[in-house]
C-alpha cells in the first residue's frame, strides 16, 4: 500500500515573514497528525525560516528546483547539498514551468533528479503534456519520452525514493482539472513504463502524484483513482484552509 503524498508548490509566492504566517496557519488547521505525507515547498529565499517551524511536525520541506553539480561555477543555482543542509526532504524538478520559461530539459531533470538522489533528496519528478500535445493524441508518447529520459540511469537501489507527478500542462493554474479518468490512465501508463524501466515491484511501491488545478472540491475524487497516490497542489497550497482539506481528502 503507497502512502498518499500532499505536496504544496508555492511558486514565486510568500516573502518569509508571509511563508512563516503560512505555515503556521497550516500547522494549527492540521491540529496533529494526519495519515498522508505532507510537504510544502517554499521558494528558496523562505526555506530557512520555514524549517525550524516545521521540526518535529508531520509537515516536510521541499524546495522548486536543485542544481546537478554539488558545486561550482552556476551562477543562481542551489546544490542538493545546500538543500539538504537547509532541512529539505523533497526537490520538485522538471516542473512545465521551468520547461517552458527556464530551457529546463528531460537531460537536464535527469540529471537534477540523480543529483537529488545522491545527496539523499526525494525529488518529484514532473511529467505531463500541453494541449496541442493532448489535442494531437500525443499525450501518451510526450509522457513516455519524458519518463525515460528524465528517469534514465536511476540506480536500483535509489528507486524507492522517486516520486513522479503527473501534471497536464493545460491544467495547471488555469481552472480546469482533468477528469479522474483522464488522470488515472495517464497514471496507469507511467506505471506501466515505470515497471519496464525498473520492474514491477518498484513500480507498484512508486508515488504518482496528480497535479493541476486539484482543489478542495475535486481532490477526493482524484485521488480514489489506484494509481493516483496524492498531489502536487499550486494555488490552493496557498491557502492553509484549502490545503488542509486537500490533505484531508487524501485520507
Ligand atoms: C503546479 O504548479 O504544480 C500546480 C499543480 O498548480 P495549480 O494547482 O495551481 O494548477
């Protein structure tokens, strides 16, 4: 049995003094424990006011994005060891958003994510294709590509510690989610894939999370799909209210 993973990505949002309000609030409606992992993912300048608040809570840090190399000339980035050293639990890589606007490939989420591993990170893997790509009956094809490449070389023994999420680019930010079915045969496939690269028990114990516009109202739904073991939640992370019950709805 997986266990369910919440994880809130918080994109260029919250100075400190707002992430350290966030959380707060986050931690007081959780008022416990809860029977999913839960992370949240600050911007970079946030993490280290944000973990010590979260020691000793069911709450984890992730960080947006980690650099390959641990260190050196690179100019704006962040090694995995500086993550780690910070508090970090998870690394989100390879989110369409960096794709899109920051030249972010599948070489170079592949080589992020083997960085991540090695310094002893979860990273989060994002796939998910764009509308045209969806409209063109491409889905299943750009998905398979990204999971091979972006997954290539993942030593056997790192495996465990994958998780990828599934991110319609078409759903993110803009309201409308796809359907469970949707989300579920896309889900159904990366396994699938997953179990051809890796073999079937890593891919039966690998968490795919669901992202794109989940919110509240739809979350449920979603994540009462087999092979849909959580989210990765942009703007309703932003919300303790909304997140909260997101990781409620996981339960
Ligand atoms: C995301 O950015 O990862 C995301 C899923 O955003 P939203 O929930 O706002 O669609």
């Amino acid at each position: 049995m997986r266990k369910k993973l919440v994880a809130g990505n918080w994109k260029m949002h919250k100075t400190r003094k707002e992430a350290a309000d966030l959380v707060c609030a986050i931690l007081a409606e959780l008022g416990g424990g809860s029977s999913c992992d839960i992370a949240v993912c600050p911007p970079f300048t946030a993490l280290d006011t944000v973990a010590p608040l979260l020691k000793g809570t069911p709450v984890a840090l992730g960080a947006q994005n980690v650099h390959w190399e641990v260190h050196g000339a690179f100019t704006g980035e962040i090694s995995a060891v500086m993550l780690k050293e910070i508090g970090c639990v998870y690394a989100i890589i390879g989110h369409s958003e960096r794709r899109q606007y920051f030249g972010e490939t599948d070489q170079t989420v592949n080589a992020r994510a083997r960085a991540a591993l090695t310094a002893g990170l979860l990273p989060i893997v994002c796939v998910g294709e764009t509308l045209a790509q969806r409209d063109g009956g491409e889905t299943e094809k750009v998905v398979e590509a990204q999971v091979r490449r972006g997954l290539a070389d993942i030593p056997a023994d790192q495996w465990s510690r994958v998780v990828i999420a599934y991110e319609p680019v078409w759903a993110i930010g803009t309201g409308r989610t796809a359907t469970p079915q949707q989300a579920q045969e896309v889900h159904a496939l990366i396994r699938r894939i997953i179990a051809e690269m890796a073999g079937a028990t890593v891919a039966q114990g690998l968490r795919i999370l669901y992202g794109g516009s989940m919110k509240p109202a739809n979350a449920r739904e979603l994540m009462s799909r087999p092979d849909i073991d959580g989210g990765l939640i942009g703007g309703a992370a932003l919300e303790a209210k909304s997140f909260v019950d997101i990781v409620r709805a996981s339960a």
